[in-house]
C-alpha cells in the first residue's frame, strides 16, 4: 500500500470543516503535504483571529484534494456550492458518518466525470475518542471504479493510523450502519434517560457502577460511553437512521419488542413458575440473533476477558507515564516491578494525554506485599516512567 506521502504527491489538501476531525485530518496529513494544509471553517473564523480561513469557493479552485469533514446536514449544501467550480482530475472525499443525504449527489458528480468522489467512514467517533485510532474500523464505500484514487487517499489515512480497513458498496452503507450505529445509539440514550430517571434521593451514577455485578458493569460502560459522546453526532445518528421509512421501522419494532417483553414479564408475574414463558421468548431471540451459538461462544471468551480484567485493575492498580514509547519499554518496566516483588495481573496501555510520544500503563497487581513507593518512582524515573500515586481500590 502506498504511503500518503506517495498518493499525495505534489497536491494541495484543502479540508473543509476543521472540528475535531478536521483538526486531526490537518495534523496528520501536513507532514506528508509539501503544501501548507488549506483550511475552510467560518465557525472557527469568526471566533479565533488566528485562525488560516480559506473560503470555500477559493479553497475549492486551490485545492486539488477536498476532504469534507462538515456535520452531516451541510454536506449537500456544500457539494451544490462547489458543484460548478469542480475541474478535472480533483479529488472529493467526504468521512461523513451517514451517506444518506448525499450519496446519490455523489453519485452524480462522479457521473458527471470531472472530479474523482469518494467517500469513507473512520468508525471512532472524534478523535480523541478513543484516545488511540488503533485496531479501529476504516469503512471505504466504493462508489464506481472511477473512485480508486480517492479511495487510495482513505486507505493511506487509516494504515497510517494503524486501523482496520474494511470494503462496502456505499448503498450498504446507511443500511449497516443503522445496524452498528443507529440502533445501538437509540439503546444508548434511552438506557441514559431511563438509568437517570431511577435515581432518587441524590444517589450518585457512580454508585450503580460501584455495587454491581460484573454483568451490570458491562452494560453500565456502554450506557457511561454513549453518555460521554457528542450529543449532536448521536443526535444525527439517530436521525439519519429514521429519515428512511426502512429506518423508521426498526425504531419500532425495538419499541414494540420491548412493549412485548413487558407484557410477556406481566403476566409472567402472575402465573406458577413452572407456566412462564418470558424464559422461552428469551430463548427463541437468543436462537434468532445467533443460531449456531459460535457467536455467543465469543462473547463468552471476551466479556470474561474483560470482567476479569476490570476486578484486577479495580482490586489493586499504579498508574504509570512513559514519556516516550519505544521498542521494549514494557521489558523494561516489568523488570522495575519485578525487582521490587510487583506480581502483575493485568496491564492496560493507551497513548499519553500528556507527552505526544507518551504511552500510559494502567497495571493491576496481586496486593501480597508492602511496596516501596518512594524508591519504586525513583528506579521507574531512571528508564524515563513517571509513577501516578498509587491507586488502591476498596
């Protein structure tokens, strides 16, 4: 695969929208420019003297590359903006989470045979949510054979940022993603909105976390990540996927689903035990979802993973800084603890928030000894490691 360096060339990138992933895709792409990255944003204009503004229509007739990352309900008026301007050979992208309010403009655009579409999905959220772009899903939606530079472009960005790169037509798109996206944030804000409305009497959430079973604390971390995102991007999610009446009745049918489960566990309440069939209706959609069970025998492996991950960190952990990565940095700690009897049970890593070449260590340990705090940060400051204070979880 080419580097971005390579498929760049000697282009100018223009990036229209300079939010959280606008600002990502600039930093990312500007050492691999030979050009400044050109920047349009009338938002950030208006508020930040500094800021480089290019507007549109200009940036449109610099740019040889345009990459859209603009919220989702602008994206139509800007192709209609730049439509006349677009010349030969230049290269549209767009990292719209939703393509169904354009797809068929790009569509036509790419007919129309002057500018070469494409359209790609970084499956994250805004960075920096999650803190590393690692291991996460790259969506390339294929919109005619005439796209393959353009989709050169998004290859190149994900590989870069050490993702998985994933292939569908872009009419699957929209369809799939109501699946991944859709559904999951409607089960999110309304698990939200019904875990806050059970509170009482100045309970805190964290409590919730704090006392329940390893199953609540699973369903508990997806309910505290779709409280920590972006309420507009869930909002567009959720909206996308009901501006289509395939869309609309998926929605209902969760809806109805639940309202059956409900009456089902009502009458249930008032039978012997052995005539209730809220068991058996469980049973039959378990069978549905996965009928040869190999999915849910992978759940199984996984959630243990992490449940079991969760109680070590939770038991006993330190929390480490690497101010700068490098190859056997965690040899090199682990020797540090192990010199001072740290029986290791866990280890979580993630880039650092605080030093751009950083890595964090979130570690667990068996509690069977007295630890030397002082001279532990002092051997963990000779490799270049800053120890947090230790974090000791009752």
């Amino acid at each position: 695969m080419e580097s971005l360096s390579n498929i760049i060339g000697n282009k100018t990138v223009g990036i229209v929208g300079v939010g959280k992933w606008g600002t990502h895709l600039v930093q990312t792409l500007t050492p691999h420019s030979p050009h400044p990255i050109l920047q349009s944003d009338p938002a950030r204009a208006a508020v930040e003297q500094n800021f480089p503004h290019v507007p549109l229509i200009e940036l449109t007739e610099r740019a040889d590359i345009l990459i859209l990352s603009t919220p989702l309900d602008t994206i139509v008026g800007i192709l209609l903006e730049i439509r006349d301007k677009i010349r030969q050979g230049q290269i549209i992208l767009d990292i719209a989470s939703s393509k169904r309010g354009f797809a068929d403009l790009l569509k036509e655009i790419n007919k129309e045979g002057r500018a070469i579409v494409g359209s790609i999905h970084p499956m994250t959220g805004a960075p920096p949510n999650p803190p590393s772009l690692r291991g996460q899903n790259g969506i390339i939606c294929q919109i005619s054979d005439q796209s393959n530079e353009a989709e050169l472009i998004g290859e190149a960005f994900f590989s870069s940022q050490g993702m998985t790169i994933q292939r569908m037509r872009i009419e699957e798109h929209d369809r799939l993603m109501d699946l991944i996206q859709g559904k999951p944030h409607f089960f999110q804000v309304a698990a939200c909105v019904a875990m806050g409305d059970g509170l009482k009497d100045g309970r805190p959430v964290d409590d919730l976390e704090r006392l329940g079973s390893p199953n609540s604390e699973l369903f508990m971390l997806s309910v505290g990540r779709g409280a920590i995102l972006d309420a507009d991007l869930q909002a567009n999610l959720i909206t996308s996927m009901v501006a289509s009446s395939e869309g609309v009745s998926d929605i209902e049918r969760i809806i109805a689903s639940m309202q059956k489960i409900l009456s089902i566990a009502k009458q249930d309440a008032t039978r012997p035990t052995s005539e209730r069939e809220l068991s058996t209706f469980i049973t039959k959609a378990r069978s549905k979802l996965d009928p040869d069970k190999k999915w849910r025998e992978r759940m199984k492996d996984k959630t243990n993973t992490i449940i079991v991950r969760l109680g070590n960190i939770r038991k006993k952990s330190l929390h480490l800084t690497a101010r700068a990565d490098r190859i056997g940095l965690l040899e090199e700690i682990c020797a540090v603890l192990r010199h001072h009897g740290i029986d290791l049970n866990a280890i979580d890593s993630l880039p650092s928030k605080s030093f751009p070449n950083g890595m964090e260590f979130e570690l667990g340990h068996k509690d069977t000894i007295l630890v030397n705090i002082p001279q532990l940060i002092k051997d963990l400051d000779h490799i270049d490691v800053l120890l947090a204070v230790a974090n000791t979880k009752k």
